[in-house]
C-alpha cells in the first residue's frame, strides 16, 4: 500500500521507496551536521582569537553559541542513528583564520542567515519525505540559529556605528562562561 501523503517522486517521475526517501533525509542530517561541526571549529577559534585580543566579554558569548552548535551536531547524529545512517565527522567546509575582530561578526551572521535559509529548505525536503521529526528538528536548530544571527548582527551594528569607542568598552572584560553553558541554551538543559 502507498502512502498518498508522502509520496515523492524522484527527476523522471518514478515514486521514491520509503528507503530511497529516508536516504535522501539522512543525506541533508549529514550536511546539517558537517555544517554545525565547521561552526563549531570556526567560532572556537574566534573565540580564542578574541579572548587573546582580551575582548573577554565577545570571546564568552562566540564560545557559547560554539557550544549550542555543539548540541545541534549532537541532535543531528541522534537522528542519524535513530534512522540507520552513521553520522559524518566532515567539516562542511575550512575555518577562516587571521580575521580582525571587525571581520569576525559579519562573517558570523551570514553563517548563521546561510543556515537558517538552507535549515528552513531542508526542514521542508524532510516533511515532504514524510520525515516531521526531522523537519521539526531543524525548525528548533532554526529558532538558535536566529538568536545567534541576531546576537552577531547586533554587534557588527555596534561596531560599525561605534567603532573603536565600542570595542574599547569591551577590552578587558571576564571571557568567564560557567559550565555547560550555552547561548541559546542559557540554563545548559535542551
């Protein structure tokens, strides 16, 4: 019997098993995950960048939201598993090293506004594969994403119509994060 409500069909129309469809899934939780795993790489060493610049307060905060990217990936290979599949240990991509702590926000916001708009396709790919559970999943990875956008943003709008006034307020302040800790998970829980 075929399931009507998800029924997908590949380029030359024929209707894809629930196989084929779980490893179409299974392939976009893998990119979500490298993605995540080159976040985490990229804003662990800003956050080293800037606490070695002493700006203890931005370090903090870039270490913390490294840290939610860490419970996306962590999510992410759950799902895996859950379906079968084995989660990858690929970065997406290469970490940029040797930003000026004026590059590092704007940088960091389009990361965050690339994987909301690619989270928000793969959401919709994984429900039409019948799949809400991993649709649902990246919705929640979106409602972080989106703090950390904002967060990132809100200090490059600082930055450029401040300037130096700005980061030297912030020169400094205590990097101290507390334990597991995070930035869209403020109270370490998920």
């Amino acid at each position: 019997m075929v399931d009507l409500l998800y029924v997908t069909k590949n380029k030359e129309g024929r209707t894809l098993s629930k196989e084929e469809r779980r490893n179409k899934v299974l392939e976009l939780l893998n990119k979500a995950k490298a993605m995540e795993l080159q976040a985490i790489h990229q804003y662990m060493h800003q956050h080293y960048i800037l606490d070695d610049r002493d700006f203890g307060e931005l370090a903090a905060k870039v270490k913390l939201i490294a840290i939610d990217e860490m419970r996306h990936a962590e999510a992410l290979a759950e799902r895996i598993k859950e379906l079968g599949g084995e989660p990858t240990t690929e970065l997406a991509g290469p970490v940029v090293k040797g930003q000026d702590v004026k590059d590092i926000f704007p940088f960091d916001a389009n990361e965050e506004d690339e994987a909301i708009d690619t989270y928000g396709q793969f959401a919709n790919i994984c429900r039409e594969n019948g799949d809400t559970i991993s649709a649902s999943l990246f919705e929640m990875i979106i409602e972080h994403e989106q703090a950390h956008f904002n967060y990132f943003d809100n200090v490059d709008n600082h930055i450029k119509t401040l300037g130096d006034t700005y980061l030297s307020n912030l020169a400094g302040t205590p990097s101290a994060t507390g334990p597991s800790k995070g930035f869209a998970f403020p109270s370490g829980g998920e």
